[in-house]
C-alpha cells in the first residue's frame, strides 16, 4: 500500500507531485539516450530527486524498504537464471531448438511469427519469468543463426506476455478485483475480444518486422562479400553483445546449439526433463515459495548434470555475467520504488491529476482511467497501482456514477506496455538472457506496445467495457 510522505511534504504536495513527474522524465530520457546505464539512472536519479524533495534523511529507510521487499525477488531471479542456464548447457532445449529450425527452415518471418505464438501459449500459466526462460532458451540461437536482432524477440516477448497476463490467476486481474472486490471471471470474461484484438495487432507488428528481416536476409544472401557480417538489426540499435554475442551456453561458436559443446549431457535429458516439469508443477501449485524451489532445483541440477566440484564451479562461472546484470538491476529498481513510495510521488501524482481534471472530462473517466493505465502501470508496479492508485480512481469514479467493474476492467488496458517497465523483474531475466541493453529494448519496443495499448482501449470502447456516461 502506497504512504504518504514521511516528515510531511516538504515544499508542498504540488511540489511533490511535480518532482515525481520530473523524475520519471529524466530517468526514461537518460536511458532511452545511453546517456547512462539503466543501473546507474535507477540509483541515482531518484536519490538525486529525494534530496531536492528534502527527503534526504529518510533515504536509507526508503532504500532499505525496497531492498527488502525486492530480495526474495532477486534470489528468486538468480537462482532460475542459474537453474536454466545449466539446463540448457545440458541440452535440455537442442531438441526444441531443433524442431522450431525446421520448422522456420530459415526464414526469419517465420521465427518472428513463431516467437509470438510460443510466447502466447507459454504465457497461459500466468508467470512472465517462466515464460522469458522458455522462450530465450528455444529461440535465441536461431535468431542468432540468421542475425536477427534478439530485441525483437524481447520487445514481441514483452508485449505478448502483458496481453495474455491479464487471465484471471495472472497478477493483474486478481490485484484489481480483489482490491475492487470484483469476481475475476466476471471481470475477464467480456474482455476476451478485446485482449484477442491486441494480441491479433502483435501479429500484424510481427508479420511486418518478418518481411523485413526476410528482406535482410535475401539481400546479404544475394551479397556474398556482405555474408557472415551481421548487420541484421543494426538499426534497432542493437549493441554488440546482443547482436552477435553468444547465446547462454552456447559455448562460444554458434552452430545453432554448439552440438559438440563439453557441457552437453545428452543421457540425462529424460531426468533433466522430468526435473523441469516437476519443477514447473510446483511453481504452478505454489508448494514452497519460488525462490526456494529455484535453489533445490539449482542445487539438484548441479549435482546429477555436473557431480565434480570443478564441473560445478565452472558451470556457475559460466552465468556469472547475466546473474549479476538482472540482480544487480532488480536492487537498483529498489531504489526507484522505494523513493517513488517513500516520497508519496506516485501517491501525489494521481490526486493532483484528478483534482486538475476538468468537469468535462468525468463523463470519460472510464476512457481517462484506460489511458493512464498505461504510463501508470509503466512506472509503477502493478502492486502499487492495483492498490495504490485504483481505489482512488475508484472512489472518483464512483461519484459519477461509474461502476467498479468498469474502473477494474479499465485499469487492464492499458497493461501491453506494463511488462516493458524498469521495474518488472521478469523483464530483466528477458533481457539479461539476451544480452539486450533495456534502451534498445525500450527504444524499440514502447511504440509497439503503445499502439498495442490504444488498440486493446479502443476494442474495449466498441465492445461497451468502458463508455462514455
């Protein structure tokens, strides 16, 4: 639940509120322009915003909040990196890799296609960090092996994960209706046409971005001296590392999965699968929390996979690189939200944009509450949104006359977008495996989503899920 500054708000609540605002501002500009690393913006922009705000003194509390409550989060995130990165030394995923090449037969239409639609039946169990694992493991190599910009397969990911993420057991929909105290189904039900509308437009996006890599493809084939080069997504901006670095595990050259790779343990793939269903059931049933299941599944994988300590020690090595860019990134989001929270910015912010509304606007304000979704559930948590910021927008919108099942229903639309924010911890895992810096990421992909976004909000105006009263 969102507080209210500490000490009062120095300067004023409208200061407050501005000083949010600006703060998101420079912290989006500072990244999307690599004029700092997205770990250097989430630190010190907001301790740099919590001292002009005079918060000075209770910024280690802020701080040591948000690292708190992101730890579990981050051991979770290090362990499933871990966990997955020996699986697919191992070989657990060749096969798949080796179906979905076929399948493709090297055409990159084809593998952008295919990202979306693995991506879009994945994400049914609800869990995005699962879900970016899958998908990283079966299709980073072969969009390394016709040099295709991984960024696509991030940004597409990304989108399409946020859609299918509004199911009922998904994160989303069950924060609004419990804090609306709404029944899920009820809520979910009507919106399926709408979701189905913004998924069928990632498809579109993704058919045109397919004809184009097509189109790189067949030229670079039809250059022989350009062949080899790996110019393909150059103008994504893609940096090096993650146009032509080597996929996790992939143990340096890329033939696909490196099939003489030292690391591969072709015997044990029936009891490496087993161990990953086994351990997709209980993420799904929920028997220990996901961060311990992560560490015995780790611990297990180790042991049968690579029993010497030498074998262990290097395999853990091996991921070093991607385990400290995600966790490192997860504490410094810890930062961003606690200032965000401890501040009472994010609080501010939604009243001093309801209390500056005009009149007029009310009779919209099922639409006005679709489209603030969408910054709102950018820069914030969905925890903080769901409970922070919708019973508010509830409460407003009740006194003119707008039922809490069209707010809840409302504040989902707007979430395409959600799963691109710097504070989604599953986001980091997408990209960490990929070896995408978050400005490409976000310098590619916000517009997509974005008109993803205003698709679905528009669906759900002609469907009757939000109206004008």
């Amino acid at each position: 639940m969102l507080r209210g500054p500490r000490r009062g708000s120095k300067g004023g609540s409208a200061l407050i509120a501005l000083l949010g605002l600006a703060m998101v501002s420079v912290f989006l500009y500072l990244v999307m322009s690599k004029r700092l690393a997205p770990m250097v913006a989430l630190i010190v922009i907001p301790a740099m915003f919590a001292v002009i705000a005079g918060f000075a003194p209770d910024l280690g509390d802020m701080v040591t909040e948000g690292i708190t409550s992101l730890a579990p989060t981050a051991a979770m995130l290090m362990f499933a990196i871990l966990y997955f990165g020996i699986m697919i030394d191992a070989g657990l995923f060749d096969p798949v890799a080796r179906v979905v090449v076929r399948l493709t037969g090297n055409d990159p239409l084809k593998l952008i296609m295919g990202t979306v639609a693995l991506v879009a039946v994945v994400s049914l169990d609800g869990d995005g960090t699962t879900t970016f694992m899958i998908t990283v493991s079966a299709l980073l190599p072969i969009y390394r092996k016709l040099e295709v910009s991984p960024v696509l397969m991030t940004g597409l990911a990304c989108m399409t994960n946020a859609i299918l993420n509004v199911v009922p057991w998904g994160g989303p929909a069950a924060r609004a209706a419990s804090v609306l105290r709404l029944d899920p189904q009820e809520m979910f039900v009507p919106m399926i046409p709408a979701l189905a509308a913004g998924l069928v437009t990632v498809f579109v996006i993704a058919y045109v971005l397919g004809l184009r890599e097509r189109a790189k493809l067949r030229s670079r084939i039809a250059e022989p001296a350009l062949a080899g080069v790996g110019a393909a997504g150059a103008d994504l901006g893609t940096t090096g590392s993650a146009g032509t670095g080597d996929a996790p595990g992939s143990g340096g050259d890329f033939d696909v999965l490196a099939p003489d790779r030292d690391s591969l343990r072709p015997k044990l793939i029936w009891f490496n699968t087993a161990l990953t269903v086994a351990l997709l059931i209980a993420l799904i049933s929920g028997v220990l929390p996901i961060a311990v299941l992560f560490m015995i599944g780790t611990g297990i994988a180790l042991i049968v996979n690579y029993p010497s300590i030498k074998e262990q020690t290097a395999r853990i090595a091996s991921h070093a690189d991607s385990v400290v860019a995600v966790v490192s990134m997860v504490f410094a989001a810890a930062v961003f939200t606690g200032v965000l929270s401890g501040t009472g910015m994010i609080e501010e912010m939604a009243q001093y944009l309801l209390h500056g509304m005009p009149d007029a606007l009310f009779p919209y304000f099922s639409i006005v509450i679709a489209v603030l979704s969408i910054p709102f559930t950018f820069f914030m948590s969905n925890d903080a949104f769901y409970f922070g910021v919708v019973p508010i927008l509830a409460e407003t919108a009740a006194q003119h006359g707008i039922s809490a099942m069209e707010v809840a229903r409302a504040s989902l639309l707007g979430q395409p977008i959600h799963m691109l924010s710097p504070l989604v911890p599953a986001m980091y895992v997408l990209i960490g495996l990929a070896k995408v810096d978050l400005g490409d990421q976000h310098r590619f992909a916000i517009k997509w989503a974005l008109l993803v976004s205003l698709v679905v909000i528009a669906a759900g105006l002609a469907l009757g899920l939000i109206a004008v009263h």
